[in-house]
C-alpha cells in the first residue's frame, strides 16, 4: 500500500467515517444534508454503506461532508 501523507481521509474507513458522521448529526440531520433515501427513510449503517459503496456521487458527498465537519475541527 502506497503512502498519503497528505490524503486526511487515507487509513478511515467507509465505515467509521459515516457512524462518526451519524454521532455528530444524526440521521435526520444528515439526510437533511445529502438527500438520499437510506438517510431518510429507515436508515441504518449497513444499508447505507451499501448504497454508498454503489454510488460514488454520494460517496464523495458523505466524504467532504465528513472533511468540512471532522478534519477541520481535528486542525489547530
């Protein structure tokens, strides 16, 4: 596996990133967010994470998210 030093989403998986997503917001909220149907309508971990794994739009959308909320908290 190659190094990313500069990658802040390199190492945290699909998983983690979203049930840190669903702690911070929760569902409501984050379907409020990125309106898609497994945030909105009787959401889950795993049925999300399928659903992101098949749709890369969403993907990345879950992971700026992510960036915008968790990264930029984490920096000094």
């Amino acid at each position: 596996m190659t190094e990313q030093p500069r990658n802040p989403l390199h190492g945290i998986t699909l998983e983690a990133l979203l049930t840190k997503l669903v702690e911070v917001y929760g569902w409501e909220e984050l379907g409020v967010m990125i309106d898609v149907k497994c945030f909105t309508n009787n959401p889950s971990i795993k049925s999300s994470l399928t659903f992101l794994r098949r749709t890369p739009w969403a993907r990345q959308k879950v992971e700026d998210l992510y960036l915008h909320t968790v990264v930029a908290e984490e920096k000094p």
